[in-house]
C-alpha cells in the first residue's frame, strides 16, 4: 500500500522538474543562441550615443606642387623679384563673356630709372622711377621687382623682400611717372659683405620682362648682417 501511495506523487515532481527545465531552455536559446534573421532594410551606422555616424569622404585629387585643382595666379619677377598681383586681359570668363581690357602698364611701354640717394638714420634709400612713354593711359599697383647684377648679368645678392604697405593703383598718362622705394642699411655701418653692381633690373608689377640701367650709387649688401634689400609699393611722382 504504501508503494502505490508513493507513485502519484514521484511522477507529479517529475513532470513538475521537466517542465521547469523546458523553461530554463527556452531563455538560454533566447539569449545565446544564434540571431534570428529579420526582414527589412538597415538603418544607418550610429556613434556613441545614438547620433548617425559620419561619413568621411576621400580628399580631393590635387594637382601638382600640392595646390588645389586650380593654380595660383603667376606673377611678374626680375631674377627673381616679386611683382604684385594676378595678370588681367583679354578673354573670356565663365559665363561666356568677353573681360574688359586690362589698362595695366607693360613693360615696353615704360622707362626706368633711379633717383637720387635720400639717406638717412644708417639707411640708403632710392626710389626707383617709371615714367609712362606710350601713347595711353596705363595704371600701375603695388610692388616691383629689382634684382642687383655684375656686367655678365649674374645676381648679386638675394631677392629684396616687401616692406609693409598698402597697394594702391596709380594711373599714369602719358609722360607721367611712378616711384618705388629700394632701401638698404649703409654696409659701412652694418658691415655687410658687399657687392658693385654694374646694373639693377626691374620689373613692373605683373610683368615678366625686365628694364635695366645702369647702377652708379656703389657697393651694395649682398650677404651676412643686416644685408637684406626692401621695396616699398607704388605711388605717383619720381619720390624726388
């Protein structure tokens, strides 16, 4: 009797105990099993925190010398000397129509010269002169370039370098000039290793052809201390 009394009981754990277990197997399926596939279209990529994530885009191609797809524009030098701005003319812009004519002085419409020594305070200072010899009226802006040379034509000397100062347009009619300051520390004061030049170059701004005359003013520096040559911009008149 008391084994028959037992047996309802042992199978009510029993089945009780499977289906406990059947339980515990569903969640562990749940959670590590592999992931279900879902239909549908994925949404973006997110950073931390939710935001969508960005995009990063491949720099643009550049063109050679490491400038971007359109160069720099070019600019007159006299053996190196800087000129002053971008080159105008002729020609057709974007939409089809045709640029106004540039009134920039050229080269060969010009004549050069250097003025008279103005020292002062240890510093040379010569104003270098363009009169307008053409039939029209031309303008110029901003600053020369000038380079010192020996009677083969060599360079004497670095590049001079640009003072500050603010370009400003300056209209020559014919017979009108324009003068530019070149200035140097006295080598005799900044001992200054020297140079005689026999002529000086210079260029109009935004020209790529020189002028050049005749230098008589002495030795100028052309390397060790405080030898550096400046050029001031433009302005109306010889600087006499």
């Amino acid at each position: 009797m008391a084994y028959s009394s037992r047996s309802p009981r042992r199978g009510a754990l029993l089945a009780g105990a499977v289906a406990v277990l059947g339980l515990l197997t569903a969640c562990g399926s749940q959670d590590g099993s592999a992931p279900q596939k879902v239909s549908g279209t994925a949404g973006p990529a997110t950073e931390a925190g939710g935001s969508p994530a960005t995009t990063v885009s491949s720099p643009a191609a550049s063109t050679p010398g490491g400038t971007a797809s359109s160069a720099a524009p070019k600019t007159g030098t006299a053996s190196g000397g800087a000129g002053s701005g971008t080159k105008t003319g002729t020609g057709a812009d974007s939409g089809g129509k045709t640029a106004a004519t540039s009134t920039r002085c050229h080269t060969s419409e010009l004549r050069a010269a250097v003025g008279r020594n103005n020292p002062g305070a240890g510093q040379e200072n010569f104003p270098l002169v363009l009169t307008n010899k053409s039939g029209r009226t031309c303008t110029l802006r901003g600053y020369p370039g000038a380079a010192f040379v020996n009677a083969s034509g060599t360079q004497l000397g670095p590049d001079p370098k640009r003072s500050s100062g603010s370009p400003a347009t300056v209209t020559l009619k014919p017979g009108q000039s324009a003068w530019a300051g070149l200035t140097f520390s006295n080598p005799e004061i900044s001992e200054a290793k020297t140079a005689r030049p026999a002529g000086l170059l210079i260029t109009p701004p935004d020209e790529r052809d020189h002028l050049q005359v005749a230098w008589t003013a002495g030795e100028v520096p052309v390397g060790g201390n405080s030898s550096s040559v400046f050029l001031t911009v433009f302005s109306p008149g010889t600087g006499a």
